[in-house]
C-alpha cells in the first residue's frame, strides 16, 4: 500500500477553563481532542462519527490548524503542520482545503459567489488574472451550477445550492484533501442525497482524499470506505465502513448503529434497541478508565481502571474496550 496522505499521531487539543469575573484562576481543562491517532489513504474517504460534543469539529480545525495543537502531529504528505512556520502552513493549506457546515456563515454576504470564487485563486496566484473567470466557470460547472450564476450574492441561492458553493471554493486550489464538517446536517433529505452524490462523484473523478465528519451513521456509511467512532475526544471504534455499520463491537457503536432507522416497518417495530443511560460526561472533568463506562451496558469494574488504547481486533478492525477479548 501506498503512504499515506494525511497522518495524525496522538493529536489533542486542550482549552483552559478560567473562573471568576476581577481575578481569572484556572479552574480546569477542556480535552476536546485527546490523543487521537489516524491516517487517511490517498482517494479514500474516511467517516468521521459521533455525539454532538465528542470533537468532531475540533478535531477537523485542529488538522488544519485553525486552532493550536496542545499535542502530537499532523503530517500531510510528510510535512508536520504543527510545527510549520507561517508560510509553509500557507502553501500546505492548497493541499487541505475544508466545507463547513454552514454555508451561509462561511461564506462572506458581502462577496458576490464570482468574487468568492476568485479570492483563493488571486491569493494563492494559482493562474494568471486573466484565466481566473474561466476558472470560476469551470468551477461553478462542476458542482452544477450555472457559471452565469456567480454575479449573485450567497443569500440568492438555495441552502443546497450554497454547499455547493462552498464546495467548489474549496476545490479551487485543486487540493489533494478536503475535510467536510457535517456538510448535509443542515439540508433537506433529497438535497443531502445530491451533495452526497456530487462529493462521491468528485472524490473518484478528481483522486481526492475525503474526511466526512457527520452524525448520522447511515449517511457516513453511504459515501465512506472506512469509518471512525469518536467519543469524548478519543476514537473508540476504526475501520471498514461496512464492517463496523453491520457488525459493531464497541458498546458505543452498537447504540449508534441500534438508532438507524430501517426502511421496514415489521422490523423496525421489532428490533431492539440499545438506549443509552444519561448524557456525555463533562470533558472538563472524564471519569476515571474508560470515559464510556458510566453509559456502558456492559460495565464491568476494569472498565473503571485504565483507558483502553485503539487495539487490533482482527487485520482491519480497531477497539478501545477493555472487553476486547469478550465482544
């Protein structure tokens, strides 16, 4: 196999917790992100799950060092980002380009989608002035929308049509990864399905590395070749998309997993699920061990002990349960 695009190590990212209003004392840390390790294939898309809360989004910008990493590294194609200076972290940011999850923040209101559109392309100096309009063409066709349509403004268009706004920004620069933020959580059903669909088609047709982040399982495993399960800043779960939808091992997964809905009516008022005591615990403030084990159904007094590391369950499946042995 090829070396991988994108690498991250052991990657956290902590915010400090101040009270009090005259006199600010520190009262504790935020782990948003916590020692998370991963790598990302060249022309593959990784599903990135969870709660709302577990650090998804964070752990999203911290790739991109939108915000400092407390630890660990990210390296994409073997430059380490969090220790590039500021002209590297520039040029490497051509390579790893983001859509948001909500277009109509991301973009400026103030820009006409031409003017969006050629900003990265002028800043970057990618292509002569004079090629920058038919760029802008190219671009707007490619995510299917008329080219004549970039002298509007964004809150001319659709909430769909936005995303793919957004979507041909970032693919400006031609990037080799794109990481899209919950990208469909805000659109309608049919038009997550056309988003879904153009970032699928665009993944194959340009070779493009993908980092879906989504909450909704059966969406992540429509478009993913591997999947990971993210929980209080930490993955618990990793590997084939269709391996961990079809045959969860982590407690976790298995109640995101019981929560898809299933298109049979007979079924779904048959099938157990697996419903979840209580709420994510403070990030500020983990219990001991493994950080699931209050929710747990299946607890056991070791799960209170230790923090059970990302280990092998077979050739291409990861766990962090100390019940490893046991599922």
């Amino acid at each position: 196999m090829s070396a991988p695009i994108l690498e991250l190590t052991d990657l956290q990212t902590h915010f400090p917790v101040h009270s009090g209003f005259f006199r600010r004392r520190p009262a504790g840390t935020v782990k948003a992100v916590d020692g998370v390790t991963l790598s990302l294939g060249r022309g593959e898309v990784l599903g990135l799950v969870g709660e709302s809360g577990c650090g998804k989004s964070t752990l999203a910008r911290t790739i991109l060092q939108l915000v400092p990493t407390t630890g660990g590294t990210v390296i994409l194609e073997g430059k380490n980002l969090t220790t590039a200076a500021t002209a590297g972290l520039r040029a490497a940011r051509r390579d790893l380009q983001m859509v948001f999850q909500d277009p109509f923040a991301s973009l400026n209101p103030r820009l006409t989608v031409f003017a969006a559109l050629a900003e990265p392309l002028r800043v970057h100096r990618v292509c002569p002035a004079g090629d920058v309009p038919a760029r802008v063409a190219e671009l707007m066709t490619l995510v299917g929308l008329s080219p004549a349509a970039a002298q509007k403004y964004p809150h001319e268009f659709s909430g769909g049509q936005r995303q793919r706004i957004a979507i041909a920004r970032a693919l400006a620069l031609r990037p080799k990864v794109i990481i899209a933020d919950e990208p469909v959580s805000a659109l309608d059903v049919s038009i997550q399905a056309q988003i879904l669909n153009l970032l699928a088609s665009l993944v194959r047709s340009m070779g493009l590395s993908l980092v879906f982040i989504a909450h909704d399982l059966a969406v992540v495993k429509h478009i993913s070749d591997r999947i990971a399960v993210m929980y209080l800043g930490k993955i618990v779960e990793l590997g084939p998309a269709a391996a961990v939808i079809e045959h969860p091992l982590h407690p976790y997964t298995r109640a995101l997993v019981s929560a898809i809905p299933v298109p049979d009516p007979d079924t779904e008022r048959t099938r157990q699920r697996l419903v979840l005591p209580g709420d994510p615990p403070s990030p500020i403030n983990p219990p001991p061990g493994c950080a699931f084990h209050p929710r747990c159904p299946f607890v056991q007094e070791k799960c209170k002990l230790a923090i059970p590391p990302l280990t092998p369950a077979d050739v291409s499946r990861e766990v962090a349960c100390v019940r490893l042995g046991e599922i």
